[in-house]
C-alpha cells in the first residue's frame, strides 16, 4: 500500500515536472519568435532605408557624370577656366550715357 502511494506521489511530481518543462519551453519559444520578429522588423526598416539611400546616390552619380560631360564639352569648344576675375569702376551712378551730338 506505502509503495503504491509513493508511486502515485511520484507519478504525480513527474507529470507536474513535465507540465512545467513543457510551460517554460513554450514561453522561451514564444519570446524567441518576438524577438525573431523584432529583429525582422528592425532589419526590413534598415533595408528601406538602404534602397532610399542607393537612390539617391544613384541620382547623384548620375548628376556627376552628366558634370563631367558638360566639362569636357567646354573644353572641347575651346573656353578655358577663368582664374582671375578684374572688375571694371565706373565713376558716378550711371553705367552709360547717351551721348547726342
């Protein structure tokens, strides 16, 4: 009769045991997977951001070389850059006058 009781005892603890394991298995899974998801969430917004980025480096190199052609086609018609510039005084207010004779 004693062993029988001890081993209901047992039985019992062992499936209390089992039912905790399983429990505490379940809610690490279950924060695993939010974290998973988290993590996702995070990586997909990064990803945006990245391709907004590509984007817009892409126009810009795209302005760039379309620059450079601009470039090369001034110096193909033949103007140089200038280096100095000399500024013309003009005395008074009036830039010309009308002159009748």
């Amino acid at each position: 009769m004693k062993k029988k009781k001890n081993q209901t005892k047992l039985f019992f603890l062992l499936i209390i045991v089992v039912i905790v394991t399983l429990t505490g298995l379940y809610v690490f899974q279950i924060s695993e997977m939010s974290r998973v998801s988290y993590l996702a969430s995070n990586k997909e917004v990064e990803i945006d951001s990245l391709k907004k980025e590509n984007s817009g480096l892409k126009l810009s190199i795209s302005k760039n070389k379309n620059l450079v052609s601009v470039e090369e086609r001034i110096k193909e018609k033949g103007y140089d850059k200038v280096g100095k510039i000399n500024y013309m005084v003009v005395s008074g207010n009036t830039v010309a006058a009308n002159q009748k004779n």
